[in-house]
C-alpha cells in the first residue's frame, strides 16, 4: 500500500477551511467515527489554537492515535499476526476505560457510552443499536447547550 504524501494535520485544515465557509466562527460541534473521530480530534486542536470554541467532541469508536498503527487491507478479516488496531476492530471489546483518550483530553471531559452486540463495522448498521448510539449524540449535544 502506498504512504500518503499528506499530514493529518493538513488534510484535516482543508476540512476546517470548508468548515469555516459553512460556519465561520465557534462554538463548533465536532465528531467522528472510527479514524474521522482522530480527524476531529486534530480539528479540534487546530480551531482552539486558532482562538475558536469547541463546544463537544463526539469521538465513535475512535482509535487512540497515539501509537496508532495501519491496519491491514483485508478487512474485516483477521488473522494470528494481525496488528492491536485489527483485534480491536473486530472484537467485541470489555475494556471501555478510554485510557487514551483521557490522557489526550482528560478524564473529566469525557463520558463513555457503551453500545452491546455490535462490533466497529455491525455499530452502524441499522437497527435497535443505531437508535440507542442517536439517543447517546443526542443527549451528549443537549448537555453542551
């Protein structure tokens, strides 16, 4: 697989630069799932350097990118030697302490929801899971106002 020749940090000021056409000046609302989350991340970063209000951050199941590693180009299908990233795709997951995370945040700012019987790709199919994960965007949204 070929590297990209672009840094997050500037595929993510593209995202920002049509972000402030659309809306020029915080509070902004951000989120994303699985790597958009780590792209939401770095937007958040750049706009609060900028000056900018984040009101909320609304990471789905987000990789922590510290340490990150690519995974394979065969998913969903896992194999012996595949890297944490891979496991942690496609495993039903029992650690929910969002170590990680907190120590990019902090532990006060953030709040983990649990969906049960899904996994990272079954989480956005449609059903009774994507109607709990909405009540739990929701609710994360209303507490900011």
């Amino acid at each position: 697989m070929a590297q990209a020749k672009v840094q997050m940090s500037q595929l993510v000021a593209k995202y920002i630069m049509e972000l402030r056409n659309r809306q020029p000046r915080g509070p902004y609302n951000l989120g994303g799932w699985s790597a958009g989350g780590i792209c939401a991340f770095e937007a958040s970063r750049q706009l609060q350097e900028a000056g900018e209000v984040v009101q909320s951050l609304i990471l789905i199941d987000s990789p922590n990118p510290i340490g990150l590693q690519n995974p394979p180009a065969r998913i969903p299908e896992m194999k012996p030697n595949d890297p944490r990233e891979m496991i942690w795709l496609i495993n039903n997951r029992t650690d929910f302490a969002a170590d990680g995370w907190a120590s990019l945040v902090g532990r006060e700012k953030l709040t983990v929801e649990v969906l049960d019987n899904v996994n990272h790709f079954t989480m956005m199919d449609r059903g009774p899971e994507m109607s709990t994960m909405s009540s739990y965007i929701r609710r994360s949204l209303s507490s900011q106002v």
